[in-house]
C-alpha cells in the first residue's frame, strides 16, 4: 500500500474521488495526511470526515516558503508519505519539496499541457475559442504546470458551453483519471539512485 499526502486548497473534490476509489478498494493507497494552505477550505472538512490528518497553515505567518515546507516535509516525514499528489493546491511547490521528494510529486491540471497552463485554465481556453480541451496529469518540477506528462485526456467544447459547463466535464475526467494514474504508481514501479519513479506500468 503506497502511503501519499494530498496537498488542497479548495473544495477537495479530487480529494473525495482518491479516498472513494480506496475505501471501495479499487486504489492501493493510504491517505496520510491532507496538506492545505486555507484554513476556511472545504477539503479539510473532507479530510475530517474520512479521518484524515490535516496539516493547515497560513503561509503568511511564515517568513519564506522554505520555513512552511521544511514544516510541511517534517509532517510527511513523520508519516513515511511516499508521493505527493497536488489537487488543486494553488501554490507553487518550492526547492525545499522538490528536494526531499524528487520524482514523487504530481499534479493534475484542466487542460491539454502545455497549452493553458497556471490559473483559470478553464477560462482561457473558452477565451481562446479551442474546441478540445482537457485534462493533464504531471510531474512537478520548478515552473509552473511544467513537468513531464504522465497522462491525458480530452475534453470537447461546443458551441454554446460555457465555464461552468466545461468545467462540469473537466471534473468528471479528472475524478476517473486521477486515481486511474495513482493506481500505477502502486504497482511494477521501478525507482533510480535518487529514489525517482523510473517507469510504471
């Protein structure tokens, strides 16, 4: 069973869909702690119905970003978390994650990487006129929304659809592809010298 911490800002509705997928032990994995940066979040209220541990903190009482992620990976540390997967934290990941957890720390955006990325991805494509858009699951890096590519999926805009229709389909792929992607870390996974996934199945 593959120990992982989810790091939140909002509602936590990727949250819901990973701990669903485990508790119907459909996903090898144990939530170990929820990570949020807003402590009005509803994802915490999520994280507390599921007995989740939950980390959160204002940033703003922190002097720099290294301060809150030395205390964010002591918390990790604590509760061995193998990968972090980022759904909907709106915060760029620092040097002192990336440190302590190279190759382990994912991310899933809505759209087609590399086109749309950072906030209001949603919003930019209708503004764009695309008529695909989509899902992105991806290694975090240093840049924003810039990582290697684990998987994708498309999504249709038609004539007509706004925001929060697009939106609607967005999350319905990303409920079903998230934990699809998370299923493949926890089985035929091969590390390098420096504890990075090398390959999935």
């Amino acid at each position: 069973m593959m120990k992982i911490a989810i790091f939140a800002s909002g509602s936590g509705s990727n949250f819901q869909a990973i701990q669903d997928e485990i508790k119907k032990g459909r996903l090898d994995a144990s939530v170990e702690l929820l990570v949020c940066d807003r402590k009005e979040a509803f994802v915490i209220e999520r994280a507390l119905q599921a007995q989740v541990p939950v980390f959160s903190f204002n940033p703003k009482e922190y002097g720099s970003k290294e301060e809150f992620e030395t205390e964010i990976a002591e918390e990790l540390r604590k509760r061995d978390v193998e990968l972090l997967v980022l759904a909907g934290y709106m915060r760029l990941i620092g040097p002192t994650l990336l440190r302590a957890y190279p190759g382990r720390i994912v991310n899933i955006h809505p759209s087609l990487l590399p086109s749309f990325p950072g906030k209001d991805a949603i919003s930019q494509a209708i503004s764009a006129g695309v008529k695909v858009t989509g899902v992105t699951v991806h290694f975090v890096d240093e840049g924003m929304d810039t990582g290697p590519i684990i998987a994708q999926e498309a999504v249709s805009i038609f004539q007509g659809e706004g925001a929060e229709d697009v939106a609607a389909k967005i999350h319905a792929v990303e409920h079903r592809l998230y934990p699809e992607v998370l299923g493949r870390f926890t089985k035929d996974v091969e590390f390098d010298a420096t504890g990075r996934f090398t390959r999935m199945s």
